[in-house]
C-alpha cells in the first residue's frame, strides 16, 4: 500500500465519492493509452525486499517500529503488516549492464545498514519466505503495526468475511488445519518483489508471457515449506497468502466466488485495463484515500494524474502478476508487471540470480513468441503454478506445445539457454549473466532449492531432537549461510551442533507439546484403553466428549489398579468411572518453566493443554521435560569439550 494514506469509508457518500474516483481514474487511464501518454523508449527494473527481525532466541522480535525510529533517515526504509517485519525498497536501474550486480550490492548495503542499527536492540533481520520458527501466537492483533492502514485492511476485510472465523488447509508431508480470527496471518509471509517496466503497447503479451513462466520460475526459487513446524507445499507462501485473507465460507450451492489472492482465470486479451475493470467489477472496494485530484481535469490541462484511487484499491487485490501504473522522475507516466511470487531468501545472491531468470526469461519469450497463448492453455499456465507451489524443484510441467516435462530438465534444458539469450539482449553484463545463471544452473543440477534443503534438513534433524528446536537449528544455520552469501546449492546439511546456545526454558507449552493425540472417551472400556496405552507406549491418555473437549485423564498407574480390581469382580469398568475428572491443565501459551512447577508441586507427570472452551489440543508429559534436559545436559558437555 506504501505511502497511501487510506482509511475505511466514514460513511456511504465517502464510499460513493471514492468510487467516483476510482471510475475516473479508470477513464483517465483509458484516455492515457489510447492519447500514447506513457513512456516507451525506456526499461527499468526495480525490487522491494521485505524481511523478518528475530531475536537472539530465532523467534520474531516485535520491534519494527523502534527500528524504523532509529533509521527515520532512510526514506527506502518502511514498516509491513506485522510488527516483526520491514521492507526496503530498491533503486530502479535501467535494465542493462550491471544493473543486477548493482541491485545486489545496494540490496546487501542496505541490509547491512539495518543489521547494524537492530543489532544493538538484540535482533537481527533474516531472508526467508516463511520464519520455520514462527508461532500462531505471533500472528495476533496485539502484533499488529500499529499504523492506520493497516488497521483499516484488517477491518475491511474482516467486514467482508462471510464464516465466523478464516480457515486454513494445507496438505504436503504434514497436514495444517487450523482457524483465525483475523487476516493476521498474512504476515506469515514475506517476498522479494521484482518490477520489469514494459511498454503499453507490449503489455497483453508480457503479462501473458509473465503469466506462463510463473510455474517454472516459482520451482526452482521455492523457499517456504515449513508453516508452525508442518511440512507443507515447497513455496506454503502461496496458500497461505490466498487463505489467510480469503472471506469465502463453503455453502451446498455452486456460486462462485474469487478470493482477493489470485493467479487470475484466463488470459489477458486486450489491454491493461481488463486488469483493473475486472478487478472493479470482482471485488468490493475495502478502502477509501484523501484523493483530491480530479484524474479527468488533470488530463484536460496536460498534467499526468497519480490515479490515487485506481491504485489504493489495486493495493488490496494480490494477483501474483500485479500490474502498476507509476509515474518516472522524468514525469512521464509509465507500466510495470510485479512479480509477487519469489520468495524472500535464501541470500539475497539466490534472490537476484530468481530475478535474473525471470528477466531474462521475460525477454526471451518476447522475442522467441508473437503470442504465447497459441503455445499453452490458460488451464494449463494456472495448473503449472500451483503445481510448482506444492510440489517445487519436483514438479512435471504440462509445457508449450502439448509437451510433459520435469521442472530440472525444463529449466537446465530450454530456460537458461533462453534466459541467457534474453538478458544479452538487454546488454547485461557478461559477468552478472554467468554469476546468476550459474546459481539457478548449480541448483539444478544438484536438485537443491531453499525448500528441498530445509524440507531435509528439518526431516532429519526431527529424529535427533525436538520440533522447536530442530526449528531453531534451521534458522540459526540459515542466518549465518546467509550473511556469508553462501547460495542455497552449496550449504551443507544442518547439524545439531550448529546451533550455540538453545534456551528451553524460554519456550511455552505450545512450543513443546505433544498435538498428536490418542484419547479415550467417558463410555469406552478400560480394556481398550489399557490395550491402546500399551500398543502406543504412552503412560497418560485424556479423556474427551465428541466435540473434543477436555473431560478428564487417565493414567497407567489408575488403569493397571482397575484392571485388577475388574478381573475380581467380573464386569466391565468404563473410563468415566475410574479418570481423573478435574485434570491441572495449561494453555499452549503456558511457559514450560510455569507448566514444570505446576507437575512438580501437584506431583502428576502430564498436563493436558487446552484453548477455551476447554477445547483439548495437546498434552505435555514428564518425558518431554527428560528430553529438553537431556538436551541441555548434551550441550553443556559440548560446551565443556572445547
């Protein structure tokens, strides 16, 4: 949204004059295209970085807007929807010769500047599409910038929302089911947002070309796998980013309803306006501005308008191929195509070479194709992307021509190639194009991106030690590859000894528990669940109604008794009459420091974890506390070796 000051409507006629406005911008932009207003002769590229602080502990550290106080005197600087997150804007640069060494230098200037001012205040920014360390509860209003526009978007879209909370679900290795009670979990997210100026004439084509290579280019740069340690799709941005915002609710009717995060339903075919009318048309307006131009008499006088209208509400429908209007320092009015779907990280030379790919590509295909449409169906464009969402360096394309192809031998075979011609075209620098390619080649060649490196990494490491801290182990390792510049290809496996300091204590009960859960029921005979406890290994069992609700627990020690004491008497013992009807329970937001003195001065060995209404969603036992000390002891005996 960046500099726009926006608000919700105060009232009907506010609404009704800003989408007069908004129509207006719309004729303007129409009168604009058709009268040759905007700048030709020129190609510019352009990047927003966005990025999270964390803590010395891996976990987000809500301190943006202190950060942002501290640096007030870099204009590139601004704040993002979460308090834990910043964005930098970069310089456009023409697109040619070492346009993409210079982004590249700028981009790690400018986070060096920023490492050294948070640094101090004990954090640090890192590059990574999804934190593995996030938590569900960092993602509560209380996180929120507080800052009027994004208060605003939370409300407008709460006010469209139709259900009574947002549901996300998302299937990869692991499975996440879960529900919000706001858009919050859009700031799960962060990208690495690059800009290709094109000219008006070309941009039906060029977006359509942008639409095709979305897949492609998404496979090989997919970093985000990890949600609240799931393993999910390769780049979970994607479903994320839709369902985290998506106001839609199930009905038995078959009314179709787009979300406001979309890839789009078919190809462009006439102008840019198609874009913005459709988008109109589709979507409610969320928001309204202070717009005080009259886009239409500034046009009348020769002035170029800003269309404040056209792009506040732009600024809230997320196509992952998102067309802008902007106005050039010459004063010239001209079109972009943003690229929304490259995820921040793994360094910031994976996240120029995943700029250089797309640019050169976009260049290519120009040049190689009158129209790309004749090559490909929609269908099959949009299949591609979401195939390259879930399943990243892994997927098999449906490809130009009617033709099946894996993502490694596509892109080694006919991308870089056409990459490489496209950005010798532009004039780009020998050096930037081998640099760059070369990173995208190594990965393919050695089938390794940030999603299959951290999707391993993390699998492995969940054998030797707990989540968390097998999360923990993955950020801290991916912090340091990245300030050292160090591409994806190259890092080495994550061990447990990269992490120097772990600090258990510090973790809540959410952290550490045990959401797996084998429960029993009131009615059910004791014999089941004393075969289930044995089958299982497990020495506690709660005790739930059907609409899994916290009604009691049941221990080894009390079923071994009754068994007993039900052989002698001869009849059947059920488990409502033998658990423990009040159970000590926590909340996941319990520390683990508070969860051990509660099992300590009650003298029980388990805690189930509920979430009102007495909701159960876990259970901490004694074991997990033997494990997180064991740990320590492990590493305290590291420490005394060297």
């Amino acid at each position: 949204m960046g500099e726009q000051k926006v608000h919700l409507p105060n009232d009907k006629e506010e609404l009704r004059a800003f989408i007069r406005s908004l129509l207006d911008d719309v004729h303007a932009l129409e009168k604009m295209l058709q009268e040759d207003w905007f700048e030709k002769d020129v190609k510019r590229i352009g990047a927003e970085q966005e990025m999270v602080l964390i803590d010395k502990n891996q976990k987000p550290a809500n301190i943006a807007l202190q950060a942002i106080e501290k640096m007030q005197q870099y204009e590139w600087l601004e704040t993002e929807l979460a308090q834990f997150n910043l964005e930098i804007t970069l310089t456009p640069q023409q697109f040619s010769g070492n346009c993409l060494s210079d982004l590249e230098k700028e981009t790690v200037h400018k986070l060096n500047i920023i490492r050294e001012n948070v640094y101090p205040m004990g954090a640090t920014p890192i590059l990574t599409g999804i934190l593995p360390t996030l938590r569900k509860s960092d993602l509560t209003l209380n996180n929120l910038t507080p800052k009027e526009r994004y208060k605003a978007l939370m409300n407008a879209i709460n006010q469209q929302l139709l259900g009574s909370e947002y549901e996300l679900r998302i299937n990869g290795i692991d499975e996440l089911i879960l529900k919000h009670d706001s858009p919050m979990l859009e700031a799960c997210n962060t990208s690495f947002q690059v800009h290709l100026q094109v000219s008006p004439d070309d941009f039906v084509k060029m977006y359509n070309i942008a639409q095709t290579l979305a897949g492609p280019v998404m496979a090989i740069s997919a970093n985000s796998p990890l949600v609240f340690g799931r393993r999910l799709w390769h780049e979970s941005r994607i479903a994320m980013f839709q369902q985290s915002i998506d106001t839609r609710s199930s009905h038995k009717h078959m009314r179709e309803r787009a979300p406001r995060v979309d890839f789009g339903n078919r190809w462009l075919k006439d102008s840019i306006l198609d874009i913005y009318k459709d988008d109109i048309a589709r979507y409610r307006v969320l928001m309204s501005s202070d717009v005080k131009e009259d886009s239409l008499t500034k046009l009348a006088h020769g002035e170029v308008p800003k269309l404040k209208a056209l792009q506040v509400h732009n600024s809230t429908v997320y196509r992952w191929n998102r067309p802008c209007y902007g106005i050039s320092e010459n004063g010239k009015p001209h079109l972009r195509i943003e690229n929304r779907i490259l995820p921040s990280g793994p360094t910031v030379l994976d996240e120029i070479a995943n700029a250089a790919f797309w640019l050169g590509l976009m260049v290519a295909f120009d040049e190689k194709y009158d129209d790309i449409t004749k090559h490909i169906m929609f269908a099959e464009a949009r299949d591609n992307f979401f195939k390259a969402a879930c399943y990243g360096i892994d997927t098999t394309f449906s490809w130009l021509n009617d033709t099946k192809i894996s993502a490694i031998q596509l892109v080694k075979e006919e991308l870089i190639p056409l990459a490489r011609i496209g950005l010798e075209s532009r004039k780009v620098s020998s050096n930037d194009i081998d640099r760059y390619l070369g990173v995208i080649e190594a990965r393919a060649t050695r089938h390794m991106n940030g999603a299959r490196w951290l999707l391993r990494g993390y699998t492995k490491l969940l054998n030797e030690v707990g989540k968390d801290e097998a999360l923990t182990i993955m950020t801290s390792t991916t912090l340091q590859n990245q300030i050292r510049e160090i591409p994806i290809h190259d890092w080495p496996s994550p061990e447990t000894g990269d992490l120097t300091e772990y600090k258990p204590m510090a973790l809540t009960v959410g952290e550490c528990m045990t959401t797996d859960l084998f429960t029993a029921h009131e009615d059910d005979i004791i014999d089941l669940v004393g075969e289930m406890m044995d089958w299982r290994k497990i020495r506690y069992m709660p005790v739930e109604n059907e609409k899994g609700q916290l009604k009691g627990l049941v221990t080894s020690r009390l079923l071994i008794r009754e068994l007993l004491r039900e052989k002698k008497e001869a009849r059947t013992i059920t488990v409502g009459e033998i658990m423990i009807k009040e159970p000590v329970s926590v909340t996941p937001e319990t520390s683990v420091r508070e969860a051990m003195r509660l099992m300590r001065e009650n003298q029980i060995g388990a805690l189930p974890v509920v979430h009102e209404p007495n909701e159960l969603i876990g259970i901490i036992t004694e074991m997990d506390f033997l494990r997180i000390t064991a740990r320590l002891l492990d590493r305290l005996d590291q420490v005394q070796r060297k």
